[in-house]
C-alpha cells in the first residue's frame, strides 16, 4: 500500500514534468484531491512536490551517474520515481530510506513500468548506501540546482550577493501571507489557532506564522485573501481611479484591491483566458455589478482614452516566483524572453491608448528580466512621446504618508526595492516574490 502523500505527490510531479501541460505545482496542490487529505498527508506532499522539484538538477546529478549507462532515456514513470525516492533520502532525514526506495519501486509498477522496477530499486539502494555529500558545488547554479544561464544572468543584473539571494529563497518553501479584507478577519483567525505577524511592508498584510489559513472560516467567508505581498505592493501602487481598467486581470488578486480600494469606481477585468476569468468572476461575485468582465486579448485592444487608471499586469516568464512555481526553471528558455518581451511591448502600447490625459498606468511583472521590465517601458514610451514615467519613490511616499504603507516597510521599500525609478522587489533581498512596477502617465 503506497502512502496517499506519495501517490498524489508522484503524480503531479508526473503531470508537471510532461512537456506538452503548462501545469503549475501550486495550482495542482489546491486540487480538491489533495484538500480531502490529513492536514499531515497534504503537508508532506507538498513537500515532496516542491522539494522534488527545486531539487530536481541536483537530484538528477546525483541519479544519472549511478545508471549503467548514464546517458540512458528514462520513462516519465521511472525518472519521476527515481527523483522523489532521491529527494526523500538526500533531503528528509524523518522518511526511513526503505518507505522512500519501496514506495518509488511500487510506484513505477503501479504506472505499469514493471520493467524499470528493478533500475529504480537498484540506483536508489545505491544512492542510499552512499555517503550523503557534503561538497558544496562550486557554481550558485549547482549549490542551488538552478540553470546556469539564469543563475548568472542574475548575478551580472543584480550582482553575485543579490543573485545569491534569489536561489537561496527560490529553494525554500515561500512565504504565505494575507491579505485582511474584513475587520474581525484577525480576530477570527487567531480564534482559530492561526499564528500572524505583520506584514513586511503594507498595513493590511499579515504574515502567516503557523496554522493552514486556507481551512479557517475566516477564508471560506471570504474575510482575508491568501496574496504574496509584493503583489499586493502592485495593486496598492495602482492606486485611485474612477474608470479602471484591469487589462490582463486573472486570477483577480489585484483586482479585489483595486475594487477594496475604490468603492466608488466602475471597474473592468479583462484576460484573453476565458477559464481564469470564470473562475475569477466566482471569487469577486460579492462586488455585485461594478465590475464588467471581459475576455479580450489586450495586444488588440482598441480603446477611447477613457480610463483614469489602466493596470497591465502582463503575462510574463514568472522568474520572480520560483519559490512559488518551481518547475518555472526548467520551461524557460533563455530564448522565450525576447518572445514574452514582444507581447509585453504590444499590451503596453495599446493600453497607453485607453488612457485619459492625467491618467496612471501601471505596468508591472512578476519576472527578474530587465527584457521584460525596464527594456519594455522605454521601448514603447520611445515610440509613444506623449507619455511619461512617474518616479515610484514618490507613490510610495504618498503610501506611508496615508499608512497604508508602515514606517519600516516604507523604510525597507526606500533601500531595496528601487531602481531607475520603478519598483524591482527582488526576493530573498525582501521576503516577497520579485515584481516589477513602472506607472505611466499620459501628458
Ligand atoms: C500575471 S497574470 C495576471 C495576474 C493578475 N493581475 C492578478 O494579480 O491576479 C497574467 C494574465 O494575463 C492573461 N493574458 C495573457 N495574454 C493576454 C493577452 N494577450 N491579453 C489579455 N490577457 C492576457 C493570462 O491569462 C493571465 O491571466
């Protein structure tokens, strides 16, 4: 009998490796499968998922030489096995080394490898037998099973100590932080056994210290949101209008703030997916009818300048959320930034269009690339002269000033999540996922 952790931890590493899904990992672990587990069940799945995961290079070193022949194409099946009994013996030292290696043999009969049963019992007894190493590699990459091409493009951006800081955060579970969204959420939390600590730099974000926040009522009711903080960060920049658009707005997380923050505002959520828009129209369905919903590809959008504020949170490579998302290492290559970076180019362009005279736009990443950062607003803003940026020193100012940014967030946000002008929150040099923000005005 193969321990449920490990059966549903198998085959969502199954379904995330395969090539031809764009599945993520943390989607895949908020499935109602793995919610019906014990709270310790889903824990160590989790762990065994991200874990196998983050250590997936690393793990594959340490699995390849111990082949007859190391070059040798595994199935999906027996590779997968092999990497979680690997994890499990080189990273968990509470999983007796017989549960890890009998359960992954047992796994790759049950996917009907029964062929390869023999290989992963043999590679992983032999990995098992070996003394653990104790080496650091000598790159950041091999310390930190990155790609090289990422871990050093990192360091010649930001530095080798901030790219340091990137991998080591990547490599640990991210933090979960929430946002308050009713004024007895606090209180109902803590009645539940939830641990809190404020937020590192916004007044309505706490951080969840202990306890699984997604099972409390204060959750189901809708009283707090499960959001990373550097997202809320972009949201709160965003800011006041009364006609907003929200043009690439799925899953909504920053449109709620945007609707907590406007009371007043005619509010329309746009994304080209019309799945994640349902779903998101589900969630935000207490805002009654002042959001539209729209499903439209923001690249062809053609708008009247009507809007007072625009958000264009781009799809993007998602770099600055590895720690989330850790499988987002081994989909990229270096040559889909030039990729992601022109569709970025053509949203910004036609939102700039919907925008009214003295109107905001902020245009805003989840990825650590300068392509699709910084590179992608002085394009467009080269080609389009009657617009300009606004210094975000001076928005997050106006933040602190109102308390919606406290004194030692306002203070933290002033010495590391500034460059050039725009917000570049990078993580493990701030305890959030790497955002980027730039906000735009027309003059
Ligand atoms: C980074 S996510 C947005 C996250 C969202 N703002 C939030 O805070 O929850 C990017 C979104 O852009 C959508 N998208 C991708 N290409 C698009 C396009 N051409 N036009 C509009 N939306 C697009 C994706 O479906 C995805 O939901």
């Amino acid at each position: 009998m193969i321990a449920p952790a490990r059966s549903i931890a198998f085959e969502i590493l199954l379904y995330v490796t395969d090539t031809d899904t764009n599945a993520h990992s943390d989607e895949l672990l908020r499935d109602p499968q793995v919610n019906a587990l014990s709270a310790q069940d889903r824990a160590l799945a989790t762990t065994l998922v991200m874990g196998t995961l983050r250590w997936q290079l690393q793990l594959d070193a340490h699995i390849r030489p111990l082949l007859a022949r190391p070059d040798t194409k595994l199935s999906p099946a027996a590779e997968t096995a092999l990497r979680l009994g690997a994890f499990q013996l080189l990273h968990l030292d509470r999983i007796p080394p017989h549960a890890a290696i009998g359960e992954s043999v047992e796994l790759t009969r049950r996917a009907g490898e029964h062929f390869a049963t023999g290989l992963v019992n043999a590679v992983l007894r032999k990995l098992a037998k070996a003394p653990k190493p104790t080496a650091v590699p000598s790159s950041l990459a091999g310390e930190f099973a990155h790609p090289a091409w990422l871990a050093e493009r990192w360091a010649r951006n930001y530095g080798e100590p901030a790219a340091r800081a990137i991998c080591a955060f990547d490599q640990q579970p991210a933090p979960v932080t929430i946002r308050l969204a009713h004024p007895e959420a606090e209180a109902s939390l803590a009645a539940a056994g939830i641990e809190l600590a404020p937020g590192d730099f916004l007044s309505a974000a706490r951080r969840v210290l202990s306890g699984d926040v997604a099972r409390t009522k204060a959750f189901r009711d809708g009283w707090i949101r499960i959001q990373d903080e550097g997202s809320q960060l972009v949201a709160e920049l965003a800011g006041q209008g009364s006609r907003i658009l929200d043009a690439c707005a799925a899953p909504g997380g920053k449109t709620a703030i945007l609707v907590e923050r406007n009371p007043e505002a005619h509010l329309t959520a746009a994304d080209i997916n019309r799945r994640r828009l349902d779903s998101m129209r589900r969630n935000l369905s207490a805002c009654g009818d002042r959001v539209r919903f729209a499903v439209q590809d923001a690249a062809a959008m053609t708008l009247e300048p009507e809007y007072d504020l625009i958000l264009c949170d781009v799809p993007c490579s998602g770099t600055g959320t590895i720690a989330r998302n850790p499988e987002i290492r081994f989909r990229l290559a270096a040559g889909d930034l030039a990729r992601h970076s022109q569709r970025q180019r053509r949203i910004l362009a036609a939102a700039l269009t919907g925008l009214a005279p003295g109107g905001r736009l902020v245009y805003s990443t989840c990825s650590l690339e300068p392509e699709e950062n910084e590179q992608v607003v002085d394009a467009v803003l080269a080609a389009h002269p009657s617009y300009e940026r606004i210094p975000i020193s001076a928005e997050l100012a106006a933040l602190a000033v109102s308390g919606r940014i406290h004194a030692e967030g306002a203070a933290a946000l002033a010495a590391h999540a500034l460059r050039d002008g725009c917000l570049r929150t990078i993580p493990g040099i701030l305890n959030c996922d790497g955002f980027f923000a730039a906000i735009l005005t027309r003059s």
